[in-house]
C-alpha cells in the first residue's frame, strides 16, 4: 500500500483525540469520571462537573440580534464561562483582548461558541483542582477538543466513540492511509478515529519537523527527484498536516462548518510547510487547499 495520495476530489474538526472513560463507584451508584491526556500529563473531569456546565449550555440563549456574534457578545460569554479570571494552576491561560477578537473572527454561532467555553472551563476547573500545570492555549485547545465530545454526547449529538474503532497499523504512514480509505468510502467514525489516533501520537514530531522546514525555507514544493529524501525528513509533518485536513474533509460533507473550519485552520496556521504526494508525479502543499477549502465555508 502506497502512502500517496491523490487530492480527493470529494464534497469534502477538535476530534477529538482519543478519550479515556474511567469509572468508580460509591453508594451503589456509577459516578463516571472521564481521563484526558495532556502531553504525558492526565486530567480526570468528573461526571458532575460535566452535568453542570451541560445545564448552563443547554438554557434557552437570550436574544442578542440576528447574524454573527458582536465581540462584546463573545466577551461576555467568555467572562460567563469564566475565562477571563486566572486560575492559581494556570493563570497564564485566561483570556486575554486577543483571544476575544480570535473568537470573535472564528463566526460561530452561539450554541458552538459556548461548548468550546464549556470545554475549555471544565479543563481549567479540573486542572486547577489537581494542580495540574498547562503549558500553553494549544494545550488546552487539544485538551477541550477531548472534552467537547462528551458534552456533546450529553446534548444527544451523534458522536462516534473512537476508542471502539480499530484503526490497524503502529505508523503515521499507515494510519493515514487508512482515514484516505474511510474517506474515499464514507466511513467517517474509522476516518475520525484513525486522524485522531495519529495527531495524538505524532504531534509533537510534526511541530519540530515544521520549526526545521520553517527554518530552512519551505516557500517551494520539494522536487520529485526528492521524494524519499522529503518523507525521510519530514514524514510527521506532511502525516499530520494530511490528518488534519481529512478531518476538515469529514467535516465539510457532514456540514459540520465550525469544525472543518477547525481542522483546515490548523493546517494552515501551524503546518504550512507541509506538503504531500500526489501518485501522478508531484508535491501538493497542504495548507494551500486548506486555504481553499476554509475560504469556500468561512460565512458559514
């Protein structure tokens, strides 16, 4: 099975990564906690905190006109969710003006607006609580990311459970693959699971492969003659910039626009020097049909 791919030319998400549901009992009852993973590092979010903050997103919203969100109405969300206030663990991640006007730009609307401030709440309170340190905003967006589906499970969305969903294979090479063959068939629950085991592992070797690239120069697509000596170098960046435009892809044919949108940023926002192989004889840059696929859906 060869690695490359053709761009699909298909109808083309936080995905989460994988999550870890553990259990304990008390009083004869099942109180479910649910684990995250934070580069080495675990959080449990119990099953009460995520009821609570389930029935503060599932009030009836107040009106606040017609369209987009205004930035004030995002800020005051956000200091709702209580983002704005510093927490003792993490008080580098509160929300700052420039993370208000990030969201303000993002156009969602209000019921996604608040599950991502859901999300990111229930990380910081359980953080807190377990005095466990955050390193930065990415973090704690990949750990929302894991939080969003099981508050979404809560709000009877369908949410696939990937850790159920075997995905074959102990290499990015293989893994991606396999999410180029869900999507091509339209089995999204293996392609989503297979894209999110392989940026749960790979991530990190993905971003310093891009800080070399980036270093180097990336501004022009590798030569053919290149194409062992490319993937030797640079096979985590190009696997992974690949699984987060898959997702996009997944995304886009479920008109899920928030969440491709997601996925497509990421490409270009952190793996611009990512390219793969297209089987016909050249390099594709990745970012570039991210681009074209978020420019496509960004009113939406």
């Amino acid at each position: 099975m060869s690695r490359f791919h053709l761009f699909p030319s298909l109808g083309v998400f936080v995905f989460g990564l994988v999550l870890i549901s553990t259990a304990s009992s008390q009083s004869g009852v099942l109180d479910h906690n649910h684990r995250i993973e934070l580069g080495g590092k675990k959080i449990d979010v119990t099953q009460e905190n995520i009821e609570e903050l389930q029935r503060k997103i599932s009030k009836p919203m107040r009106a606040h006109g017609a369209g987009a969100l205004t930035r004030a109405r995002v800020e005051k969300l956000a200091r709702e969710f209580g983002l704005l206030e510093k927490t003792e663990t993490n008080p580098h991640l509160a929300f700052l003006e420039n993370d208000i006007s990030y969201w303000h730009k993002q156009n969602l609307d209000e019921n996604r607006l608040q599950l991502e401030f859901a999300a990111r709440k229930l990380v910081l309170e359980s953080a807190d609580k377990q005095r466990v340190a955050i390193s930065d905003k990415e973090t704690l967006s990949l750990a929302a990311r894991q939080i969003i589906p099981i508050l979404q499970k809560e709000r009877n969305v369908d949410v696939p459970d990937i850790n159920r969903i075997a995905c074959e294979g102990d290499t990015s090479q293989r893994l991606t693959e396999q999410s180029w063959e869900g999507l091509k068939i339209k089995n999204f629950e293996k392609t989503l699971a297979c894209t999110s085991n392989a940026i749960k592992k790979w991530s990190r070797q993905a971003d310093t492969q891009q800080t070399k690239a980036a270093n180097g120069g990336c501004s022009e697509p590798p030569q053919p003659t290149d194409l062992k000596s490319y993937f030797a170098s640079n096979w985590a960046l190009s696997d992974i910039a690949t699984s987060w435009f898959i997702r996009g892809e997944v995304f886009y044919q479920q008109g899920k626009w928030a969440e491709a949108k997601e996925a497509y940023k990421t490409v270009v926002d952190k793996y611009h020097c990512a390219f793969a192989w297209d089987p016909r004889g050249w390099f594709w840059r990745t970012a570039d049909s991210a681009q074209e696929k978020y420019d496509e859906i960004r009113l939406r």
